[in-house]
C-alpha cells in the first residue's frame, strides 16, 4: 500500500550522442520523460514529428502485412505458442536486424500488393459470376439475345414473371390482340418466379404483341451481348471465372510461400514501435544544436544507479532533485505480491493523486474476497486456480500484463474455492448426482457454513454485512487521510459524525419488524443500547449538519449545505443493497449448475453395461457442456460486479484518482521480441 518516492531530473548531454543516449535511457527502461517549455530562445525542441509518424507508418505497414500473412499463411502452433512469451534478442543481434528494414519494408510490400491482386482478382470473379447468372436461363436460345428477326418478322425476346407455357402465352396473346394473325411463342426456361420466353410475329404486327406482354411485366434482357449466342458468351464467362480463380489460386499460393518473411515482419514492427517512442521522446528534449536536455521522473531508489550508469557511458550530467512535493510526479505503485495483481484494477479507475494512499493493498483482499462469494463453487475455484497455477509455471516467460492477470484470478480461483467449500458446493451438486445415478448410493456433501439455495435470506444478511464492513473501511481511509492531514473539523464532520450515524441507524433498525421481515426475527436490544442508538444518529446528523460546511462564513448557507449533505444518507442505503448482487450471483452460480447436473442425470441408465458406457459419455458431454459455459458466463459477472463495488462503492468514499500513471520509455513495449543483456 504504498506509492514509490520519485526523485526529478534533469540530464544534459551531447546533441552527438542523442541516438545512443535515448537508446541508453529507453533500454534502463526508468526514465519518464516529460515535455519542457523552453526559457531560453537559444534551446528548442528538436523536429522529431515527421520521423515519429514515419516510423509509425512502416510499424503499421508491418501490422498489416503480418495481418494478411494471418489469413493466407498462419504460423504453425496456437494458443500455447503464444503463451511462450517475447523472444529474446540480444543488443548486438537487434542491431543486425534492424539493419534489414529494407528487406522488411520491401516483403511488406510485396505481401499488400498480393493481397490487393487477389482482391481485385475475386472481385471480378465476382462481376463475371453476377454477368453470368441471367444468361443461365437463356442457355438453350439458338439465336442471340438481341435478335431482332428477320425481313418481315420481328423477334421479341424477353420474361415475363410466373410460370408460363407457350400456350398459355400465345392464348394471352389472341385474346388481348385479336387482330394479329401470325406469331408464335417458344419458352426458352420457366421457373416459378419467370419464363424466359422468344415471340415471333409479323412486324407490323409485334409493336402491339409487346404491349400486351408489357402489361403481364415483360422485360427484355438486361444483359445483350451483340451478336453472340447465350451458350458461347456462357462458355466464354465460365472460362474467364475458371481462370479468375487459377489466378487467385495462384496469388494465394504466393502469399503462403511470403510466411518465411514473418519473423523479419514482427521484428521491424517491433523496432519501429520502439523507434516512434524514442523519437516521441525526443520531442519532449530541449536542444541547442551542440548539447541536449532530457527531464523527467524516476524511481527514487534507483536514481543514483541510473546517474551513474549513463555519466560513465556517455559525456552528461545528472542533476537529481526531490518530487516529494511536486503535483506532477508520475504515480507507480509497489505491493506485496499477493495485492501487486490488483494494481490494473485501481489503474483502471485512475493512478492515486497527490495526496492520496494507494488503495490497491486494502481492496486487494476485499476484491478477493467479493469475487469468490459471486463465483462459490470449489470445482469452478480448482480449475481456475491450478489452470493459472499451471499457466504461470509452464510458462514463465509470459507478458507481464497477461502474467498479473492470471495472479489475479489465480487469488480469485482460491477465494472461490474457499466460499463453495462454506457453501457445501462443488459443480453444484454433482457429487450427490454422480454417487445417486452411476453408484446408487446415497453421499452428502455438507457446507461448512450455510446452503444459499435453503437459506437464501440469511445470506442476504450476510452480504449486507459484507458490504457494511467494505464501505465502513472505505469511510476510515478517508478518515486517516484527514488525520494525516491535520484536517481535524473535516475528519469529525465528514467521517466521525458519519460514523455515528449509520452506527445509530442500523442498531435502531436490528430491533424492528423491517429487519424482522428480512432475517426471520428481529434483535432485541437491551433499553441502554436503544437509548445510545439513538444518540449515536443525532450527534451523528447534528454534527454533518452543522460542521460539513464549516468553512463557510454565512450561517445560513452553512446549515443548508450541511443539511444536504446529511440527504446524502439515502446514497448510503442504495450503496447496501448494491451489495445484494453477492447474493444473486452467488444463487445464479449454484442453480444453473444444479439444472445442468439434472438435465445430465437425465440421460443415464444403467440397466446394462453398455446402456452405462453410452449414459457416461452423454453426461460427460452435458456436464463439461453445460458447467464450461456456467463458468465461463458467472466468472464474467462475478469481475464485473466486483469491480463495480469497489469502484462506485467502495473507492466513492475515499477515492479521486487523476493522477498521472507512471510511463517510463522503455524497451518492453514491444509485442514479438524483447532485448535482453548480452
């Protein structure tokens, strides 16, 4: 529960030695820069923005081509390769491969023009399929589609929708055009939403014809190559879309032999978010042409190492100064390993400002302790715990922001497990299931505390409990930092006095029928605990009402905003029962994983040994099913939820944040490899 002393510093050097010199410093990886207002016209920033967004554009570039490389030539392995970690380079090995950006660049582009070819390629594979299919229909027409007849006879070729025959259209045609004396009808293809259909009449004769037809919806061919025959512009069509597809065949088999170039790839793009950085650095420096000057924070305990190390590398100087009161200093936080997995979470919400204490230590077992009584079941602890147990051994080289993580809910598997042993509770109730289906025999797990499912409203008492006791701590930090800050009025108006309030409050509700109604039965309490209850609530309400706003020279302001903030008090009654989500969750947990014990249950029968063999494996497959996805849906909610009671509960008592995290330049922002000493 602490926040790491920073020391300022301000490091001058040879303008001649600023790329080794940012190299150095991004390589000790404790140095966090920040941008300087020059005092001097003579220094000014160096112009490092339009090779920052170069660099940034050949990283992006890497990204893109690794991305088609993904699709067209996937790297052998999964997920357990990516668990490996970083690979390691060393300083000099970095070196040589950055030399062959070029190669890099060019593969790169190499492998985005192929994948541009190939689209353009399906894309018209596309077109020719789209001008292939209404020619389909015409397949069989012995004359081109913009046939227009002969001397004396016109040719109308089009569709009319629905389904047709030759009669049925020559029929239409007498009877809506009785005048006509010569045409005939030829259905090329009839289908049930068109007939492709050819009439031939007199010329004199067809205008009219196609009117009557119109009026039925006819439409001539959208698509009429001149002069061809459907079946020859068919096979001609078929033959550019088979070669379309040779071709994309073609490119794709050229994109898979590129895989060779994605280590080289991941490299440059790796060298190229760490050039940016350096060069974002850089703007951040003041330069006079001949000497450079980097400011900025770093880790007190290191300071004098880190002096040391650059001042015996390079021409420079050190100067180091204390931050202790500086309201810019960066915030990094330093716990215990059991609290240090937390750390995101309180990061997540906002770094501690000056002033504040960090609260990742106090939340840490509150955080552990929240989620397990969400999740409560053994079996689903177990396998969270030995799964983050086994991860982080097998592989120790994992990145670090995934390695916390796994810390984390490796605590929050052991949490669980110790609430689902309270709770009697191991995939729900499968271990009577299994013992009463499969071994006919009767076995009871007993909880060492209380079943929820019978006694859901005890447990409801509980977690308000819980939840009482959580933001009673998030009360008292708030009080000692108060104290600490000798704010003495404060700490007996906004802590103190509060305090007696809620104290008050809750002992007079232990004896009525409200809390009765809720537990079963009400407290008694002896006449004395009543009286001081009620005395706890009025000098707790006297005293927010009058001293809140002490500051406040007007008398009547000063009772008003007091009187407002004893209002807050109804907040306080919400952020209780927010508490009760302990307990739904906790109930959604075991009954979902009840009903999925039932439904596997319900497949097995025993009467024979191979009935037993098929009833195993179908209530093997129902229950890793069903408890995979139980799990999967109650660990979400239990993280959501139990980050939403410290952050809106819990850190609402106490807590700002706004402070500026600690973002050192470092070479550990890198994504494929890492370099390590030599």
């Amino acid at each position: 529960m602490s926040v790491v002393k920073m020391q300022k510093f301000l490091l001058c050097g040879l303008e001649s030695d600023r790329e080794p010199l940012l190299k150095a410093l991004q390589k000790n990886g404790q140095l966090h820069l920040k941008a300087q207002t020059p005092e001097d016209p003579s220094f000014r920033p160096p112009a490092s923005a339009q090779e920052k967004s170069s660099c940034e554009k050949i990283a992006q570039n890497m990204l893109n081509a690794l991305t088609v490389l993904d699709t067209y030539a996937p790297a052998k392995g999964g997920l357990l390769d990516s668990l490996k970690g970083r690979k390691p380079l060393t300083s000099g090995r970095w070196e040589e491969r950055s030399a062959l950006e070029a190669q890099a660049v060019e593969a790169a582009a190499r492998i985005q023009g192929l994948q541009k070819e190939l689209s353009e390629q399906t894309a018209r594979e596309v077109r020719l399929q789209a001008a292939l299919e209404p020619l389909v229909p015409w397949a069989s027409l012995p004359v081109p589609l913009d046939y227009g007849g002969t001397k004396n006879c016109k040719a109308i070729i089009g569709a009319l929708p629905g389904q047709w025959t030759a009669d049925s259209v020559e029929q239409l045609l007498a009877q809506e055009a009785p005048e006509a004396e010569s045409f005939t009808a030829e259905v090329i293809s009839s289908e049930p939403s068109q007939t492709c259909l050819m009439v031939l009449a007199l010329r004199s004769e067809a205008d009219r014809l196609e009117d009557v037809l119109r009026r039925k919806g006819f439409a001539r061919p959208a698509q009429a190559p001149e002069g061809v025959l459907p079946s020859e512009y068919r096979r001609d069509l078929e033959k550019q879309i088979a070669r379309a597809r040779e071709e994309q065949e073609a490119t794709r088999e050229e994109l898979a032999a590129c895989g060779g170039s994605r280590t080289l790839l991941q490299f440059c793009y790796d060298d190229n978010v760490l050039k940016a950085q350096r060069k974002d650095a850089l703007g951040k420096a003041l330069s006079t042409g001949r000497v450079i000057v980097f400011s900025g924070y770093l880790p007190a305990g290191s300071a004098e190492a880190v002096k040391k190390q650059l001042e015996d590398a390079f021409v420079c100087s050190m100067e180091l100064s204390d931050a202790s009161d500086d309201p810019e200093a960066p915030v990094l936080l330093k716990n215990n390993p059991f609290s240090e997995p937390t750390e995101s979470v309180v990061l997540s919400y906002g770094a501690p400002h000056k002033g504040e204490v960090d609260p990742t230590l106090i939340m840490s077992f509150f955080y552990y302790f929240l989620f397990g009584l969400m999740l409560s079941d053994a079996g689903y602890g177990l396998v969270m715990a030995i799964g983050c147990f086994a991860v982080l051994r097998l592989f120790p080289k994992i990145g670090s922001g995934l390695k916390q993580m796994l810390k984390m809910f490796f605590w929050c598997g052991v949490s669980t497990t110790f609430w689902g042993v309270m709770f009697g509770s191991y995939f729900g109730d499968a271990i009577p299931v299994i013992a009463d289906k499969f071994f006919h025999t009767t076995v009871t797990v007993p909880a060492l505390w209380l079943v929820p499912l019978e006694e859901p409203m005890t447990l409801l008492i509980w977690c308000f409990a819980f939840g009482i006791v959580h933001l009673f701590v998030g009360l008292g930090i708030k009080g000692y930092m108060l104290l600490r800050d000798k704010q003495w009025l404060d700490f007996f108006a906004g802590v103190l006095c509060w305090y007696f309030l809620l104290i008050g409050l809750l002992l007079m509700l232990l004896p009525t029928d409200i809390y009765a109604s809720i537990a079963g039965a009400a407290v008694p309490l002896p006449k004395a605990v009543s009286v001081l209850a009620v005395i706890l609530a009025v000098i707790g309400a006297l005293g927010i009402i009058f001293f809140t706003a002490h500051r406040r020279k007007n008398f009547g302001l000063r009772i008003a905003m007091g009187a407002y903030e004893l209002y807050g008090a109804t907040s306080w009654l919400s952020d209780i029962l927010s508490y009760s989500r302990l307990l739904a969750l906790g109930l959604a947990t075991g009954v979902i994983a009840t009903v999925f014990n039932q439904m596997a249950a319900m497949v097995v029968n025993t009467d024979t040994v191979f009935s037993t063999i098929v009833s195993v494996i179908l209530f093997a497959t129902i229950f890793l099913v069903g408890h995979v996805l139980n799990m999967a849906i109650n660990l979400l909610g239990a993280y959501v939820h139990t980050n939403r009671l410290q952050y809106v509960e819990f850190f609402g008592k106490f807590y700002e944040g706004g402070g500026e995290e600690y973002a050192p330049l470092s070479a550990e922002n890198t994504q494929y490899f890492h370099m390590e000493d030599q």
